[in-house]
C-alpha cells in the first residue's frame, strides 16, 4: 500500500520539531544567535554540513558549532527552507549574501536558483558586479551559466554600461580583461579610449599610473582615427593625463598580438520585433519592438501591407517579412470579409529607417515557416486559402531570385521551424495538412536539396516555435 500523504506529514514532522526545539543535537551559533537543530536534516540538505558530520572532523563530537556566514538573515532563510521546503524570497536586496551562503554550503538547488534569478534581472548598473562576483564562488560551475551571460550583456551594451559607477569601481586587472575583448559591441575604437579615460578619471591619484600601460595593451591603433570628429576632445584629455602624441606613430607601435588588432563587434544593439498580426478583427501593418536596456515596448516602422501569420528572418542586419495574409471590407453590405494570401516580401534596412518591396514568393503562402541558411531566406509549407503547401521555395538574398527546392514529405501549415547552420540543415516540426494535426518532424540538408524523417515528436503539434 502506498500512503499518499507519507511525504507531506514527514516535511511536517520535521518543521514541528525545529519550531519546538525538540530532538535537536547541534547547536548553530550564527552571529549572536544560537539555533538548535538536527544533524540528520543539516546534512541530508548541505553536503558542506555531512561532510562537517561524517569524515571524523572534530565538529562530528561537539554540541556547538560556530557558522561563520556573511549575513545571518540568509543562513536562517536557508534553516526555514531545509526543514520546512519554504519558498526562499529572491529579491535585490538579499540575491548576493543569499547566494554566498548557499555556495558556502555547497546546497546547488539554491544556487541554481540564486542563478537564474541573477540573470533575469540583469540590468546596465549591476551586469559589470554579477560578472566580476561569479569566479569568486566555489561551485563555479553553477555559476558558469551566469557569468556568461552577464559577459554577453556587458559586452553587448558596454556603451552604457561603461558609464556606471560599477565599472568606473572595478580593479585595474578586470579592466584590462574587458577593455582586451574583441566581443564588446562600440561604434568605434574611440569609445575604448574614452571608456578608460572615465575609469581613470573616477580615481586618478591611484589609476593614472595605469593609463599608458592600458592604452598599449587594449587599444587597437590601428583603428583610432586621429581625423574623426570625436577625437580632438579625447586628445584634450589625454594631454591633461601628460600623454601627448599619441597615438604613437606606427613605427613606434612593437608588433601586437592577434587579439589586439582584431576587430571589435559592430555596435548593433539585439531586437525583439513584433510584426503586424490581428488586432480586434483588422489586421495590422505597425511593428514594435523591446527595448531591453529600459525594458518597455516602444513604436517602430509600419510595415508596407497589413499582415498576419506572415513568416520573418533576420539576415546581415535586416529584417525580412514575407507573405501572410490579410482581409479587405466586403464590396457589398452583408456579405464577408475578402481575405487575400501574400506572395509579397519585404525588407527593413535599420541604416535607412525604410521598409523595401523585395520580388515576390513563387506561391502566396500564410501559416508559413521561414529560415535563413548560407545567403539564402527559405519558406516553407503554408497555406494558401485552398491548400496546404508541402512545397519549399528560397531566396538568393545576393541574386534577389527565387527559385523551388525539394518539397517535404508531408503538407505543413503552422510549422514549427529551427535552423541547425554549422551543419546546414533546416528542421520543420508539427503543423497542420489540411486533416490532421501533425507530430512528424522532417530535416533539409541544403547541401544534397533532400528531406528526411526523424523521430516524430511526442506529442502533435500546430503552431508551436
């Protein structure tokens, strides 16, 4: 016979004897306060504290032990979650003594979650700490993922976050470790200079001994453009440091590593996009998208013609739309809508703000799948208001033709779609065939124009991503 209500009345006995302070046999002395409780839950919970009571370590024998933690609020947060399974409250004030804790404790469901909530809430004015903070901890590899992606969002938005007090507060060592980076996303090599010129200006008594030496090995000489209009005001402050003529002229410059003359991330900024779709019964042509530094929606460009289940990719920074469909008002009173299926692609060039007519799909399709692999943008399946489509099409972004591929084996209209580049292929999942939602799954190999069937997925699946 199995008791369904073994594990809850177990988790409940266990928080009971902690509140009453019954059956303990180690004391805790965390701060000024001391905290009954049992070997048996500190150690199923922490293996900082089975170890502590299990490899003949003098603690195994004595009745009081000292915790020596950082923040005594977290240490009890942790007590409440071992005996009672209570959510521990994840906020800013707290997310970093919390996290040392657990690391300190080696418990990996806390850091994990310390972790992830690190990276949601990454912002421009505590990125630079998170990165800084991750190597310091002992399960590294937790916080491997963390470090990560606090790097990507430094690197991506180190225009911004090379003004805030937490990089201006960071050790000369970090600097140069970031100033070095090939991944940092800046307009020019100016803006290094200048990102180091705040840096030392935060705390010249002690940093302008760093500047030459930092100059030498961060910048890329190569790209300072002494003509530009930005330069003249660095160069105004590189004399008040006493460095004059410079940059050096290059056949004072000693021969540089690769990583110093290679070139910088251009500073384009990531985007999430929404494109036309229905709104109320009409469908629409306005766009928007998510600024991440602020985390709001913001008005883009309208598109040229109103569309919904349209397909869309990105390729060499610009975005392409293609077919959909869209409604128009009924040409008499009492009659439906008229809904017309797009062969229509379009283009968004970021550098000129405009949206561009491209040739049109060889077939209208809504409901489509789309790709971009090797130069070219592929659509794929759809609906074209009588069919669903099993044929696939691609466009030569450099020739701007299309032209007809391998079909699929199977009919899709809501297809879920994923790229696979290092290998060239294109992966089409579920969708719709007209009768039957579908649970097979296709691969393209680009390099021998054939399809073939996978492992079909658990479940059937339309319009999933």
């Amino acid at each position: 016979m199995r008791d369904p209500w073994f594990c809850h009345r177990l988790q409940e006995g266990v928080r009971q004897v902690f509140e009453q302070r019954v059956l303990t046999d180690v004391t805790l002395c965390v701060g000024s306060q001391r905290i009954p409780a049992h070997r048996l839950v500190l150690a199923l919970h922490s293996p900082y504290f089975r170890a502590m009571f299990t490899n003949g370590m003098k603690e195994c024998h004595m009745n009081e032990i000292h915790i020596d933690v950082t923040d005594p609020q977290s240490f009890d947060a942790i007590l409440q979650y071992m005996y009672s399974g209570r959510d521990v409250t994840l906020d800013g004030g707290n997310m970093w003594p919390l996290l040392a804790a657990c690391d300190q404790l080696q418990m990996e469901v806390l850091v994990d979650a310390c972790c992830m909530k690190m990276a949601m809430e990454l912002r421009v004015d505590n990125c630079v700490n998170i990165f800084a903070c991750c190597d310091a901890f002992h399960l590294r590899e937790k916080c491997a993922v963390l470090r990560s992606v606090a790097w990507t969002y430094l690197a991506t938005y180190f225009y911004a976050v090379s003004n805030t007090e937490s990089f201006h507060e960071l050790p000369m060592a970090l600097v140069r470790v970031i100033l070095c980076s090939s991944a940092l996303c800046v307009q020019d090599e100016h803006h290094i200079v200048a990102s180091l010129l705040g840096w030392v200006d935060f705390d010249p008594a002690n940093r302008q001994v760093h500047l030459r030496p930092l100059l030498r090995s961060c910048v890329r000489l190569d790209a300072v453009d002494v003509l530009a209009e930005s330069w003249p005001p660095l160069a105004v402050r590189l004399t008040h440091h006493r460095i004059a003529h410079w940059p050096p002229m290059p056949c004072q410059v000693p021969r540089r590593s690769k990583s110093q003359v290679a070139p910088r991330r251009r500073n384009t900024i990531p985007l999430v996009v929404a494109l036309g779709g229905l709104i109320g019964r009409s469908i629409s042509r306005s766009t928007e998208y998510l600024d991440l530094l602020s985390n709001s929606w913001k008005q883009f460009i309208p598109m040229l013609h109103r569309r919904a289940h349209c397909g869309a990719v990105t390729a060499h920074d610009r975005l392409y739309v293609l077919g959909g469909y869209c409604t128009r008002a009924p040409q008499f009173p009492l009659t439906t809508r008229v809904t017309t299926h797009l062969d229509s692609v379009e283009m968004l060039d970021p550098s000129t703000h405009q949206w561009s007519l491209l040739p049109p799909m060889l077939h209208p399709r809504s409901y489509l799948g789309s790709a971009y692999l090797h130069g070219h943008i592929y659509a794929l399946g759809g609906f074209n208001g009588r069919r669903h489509f099993a044929c696939v099409e691609r466009f030569d972004v450099t020739s701007q033709v299309w032209e007809h591929v391998a079909p699929m084996h199977h009919s899709r209209s809501g297809l879920a779609v994923a790229v696979v580049p290092d290998r060239g292929l294109i992966v089409a999942c579920g969708g719709f065939d007209g009768h039957d939602h579908l649970q097979s799954v296709e691969v393209f190999d680009c390099s021998t124009n054939v399809w073939a069937l996978v492992a079909p997925m658990h479940d059937v699946r339309n319009g999933g991503v």
